[in-house]
C-alpha cells in the first residue's frame, strides 16, 4: 500500500549530535552535526528535500513517471527509486555506465523498487543538459517528468528552505552552515533561504569543481533569489576525486565513528567533516564560533567500499 504524496510535506524534526573532542574544545568551538541521516526512511538525508517539490509538480501535472540522470552509486537515483516506491509514482534512471553495473547493490535496490533502468555511455550522459536530446528522452519516455542529476534545480531549493525553517525552529543559531556539495543543489539551496547572519561553506567532493560556483549562482538565478548569507565553496577537500578516497580520509573516518558512535559513508560526509577538521586546525574559525555540519546521510553507498 503506498503512501499519500501529501505526505511529502509534513514537517520533519531532525535531530542533533553534539560533537566533542580535545581539538573543538582547544579551538574554543560548538560543534554539532544535523543528523539528515536519520530521517526520510529510504529517500536519504539531503534528497528527501530535494525530491519534494519535485514529486509534488510531477504528481499535479499527471506525469506518467519522474526520469532522471546519476551514477551506478547515485545517491540520488536510490532516492527516487525509493521514494517512487513509497508514493506510488513509475521512475525512470538513466545511468552512466555498462548494464554489468545493474549488479551493484545500490541498483539492485532501485530495481527492487520499480525503477526502470536506461544505460547510456558517457558521451551520451554528457548530453544530459542538453535541450535536444532532453526532447529525445521526452519521446522514448512520454509523460516523464525530468529531474536534472542530483535533484539540482529551483523546486529543490523551495524544498531546502523547508530545512533551513528546522534549523531556526530548534533555534541552533549557527555562525557556519556546512554541507558537502556535489552538484550544489543543496549548498544553493541552504544559501537561498539563509539569513544574514549565517555563513554558508560548501565542501566539493568532487575534483577540480571550481564550476559549481558557476552552477550554484546560476540556481539562485533561476529562483529567482538574492541571497543574503555569505557563502563560499571549498576546494581542497575532494580527497583525490568523486567517490575516490585516501587512506587519511579513512583512518579519519574510523576515528571519528568510534569516537561519536555514528556512521559515515565516503563519499560525501566524511570528506566533508574531514576537511572541517583540517579547517579547524588551521584556525579558520574565530574561537567562540558555533558550526553546524550536515550529515546529509548517503549511507547506503558504503557498500561501495567493499566494491
């Protein structure tokens, strides 16, 4: 039995983890981290407010089925497939990569739950923005309703402002708002509805991604939206790439998950926390500073690990 699409819009309180460490406390800091991870059972963290609006438009323009783009270990795609699932709308994934990916358990999972599953090479992927063969997929899949990799686009910063409204309804008040950032839909999203006085820092895990300011500024556009907050991209926290990882990034993460008794994956939060903790330690947060980091969840991709 699926759930109401109404459903999509009720509030959801999502908890806080205080962090301690010898480091915070000698750097004079209150960090705490928002624990997305635990809520949207399945449609994880970040993308359960990115997917909001985006099902609800689907839904009241009778879209036959919501169609959209990641990889064999999207986040995003698990996401859809899921919540698809859960409210009763068809879901189409259009993949890069070979069909022998159709294995791993992330695509399992999407399969499990109805997804219907398109490979493509990367050359064709590369096209995913493009107006012409956007039509072309219009044609092969009528009815669909396109959501741009990610999630990344204006009814998804509506659905972030539904999160920011958290943040100040818990009145957590934090100088720094910090979230791992891939293809910026949620960093845009945070500065969109941020209030002056927060500062916003988006974490790339993805090398070489000085384009996302390029992309971020061009969502706001879209929405139509003059941020208030401050915000900048950081660019040295990608640990050698998307996906990728060192063996820093996972003595760290083993660490920090035995310290705090949470769970990490490697993709997006650890780097992130990562990085934060090397901002720390160089000092680029005045003492006295409250930090809020964003586990925007993604836990499933651990099992990209073993693979």
């Amino acid at each position: 039995m699926t759930e109401s699409i109404a459903h999509l819009l009720t509030p959801v309180k999502v908890p806080v983890t205080t962090l301690t460490s010898s480091l915070y406390r000698r750097k004079g800091l209150d960090v705490r981290l928002l624990r997305l991870d635990q809520i949207g059972d399945g449609v994880s963290g970040n993308k359960w407010y990115k997917l909001q609006h985006n099902l609800l438009a689907a839904h009241q323009q009778g879209a036959a089925r919501v169609l959209s783009f990641g990889g064999a270990w999207s986040n995003h795609i698990h996401a859809l497939a899921c919540a698809g699932h859960r409210f009763g709308i068809a879901t189409v994934g259009v993949i890069r990569g070979e069909p022998e990916n159709a294995s791993n358990p992330m695509l399992q999972d999407a399969q499990r739950w109805g997804m219907q599953l398109q490979f493509v090479s990367r050359a064709e992927y590369r096209r995913r923005h493009d107006t012409d063969y956007l039509q072309q997929l219009q044609q092969q899949w009528p009815g669909a309703w396109i959501v741009p990799e990610g999630g990344s686009n204006p009814l998804a910063l509506k659905g972030l402002a539904g999160l920011v409204g958290q943040i100040q309804v818990q009145q957590l008040q934090p100088d720094y708002l910090i979230t791992a950032s891939g293809t910026g839909g949620t960093l845009a999203g945070l500065i969109a509805a941020a209030p002056a006085s927060w500062r916003i820092l988006g974490v790339a895990v993805l090398k070489g991604a000085g384009f996302l300011y390029q992309d971020v500024q061009q969502l706001l556009g879209r929405a139509g939206v003059q941020p208030q907050a401050h915000w900048a991209i950081d660019l040295q926290g990608h640990c050698r790439g998307y996906a990728r990882t060192t063996p820093e990034l996972l003595a760290f993460m083993a660490d920090f998950e035995q310290q705090h008794q949470l769970s990490l994956e490697h993709v997006y939060t650890g780097k992130m926390l990562f990085r934060l903790e090397q901002l720390i330690e160089q000092g680029a947060f005045k003492p006295g500073s409250r930090i809020l980091a964003l586990h925007t969840g993604g836990l499933q991709g651990r099992r990209g690990l073993a693979g």
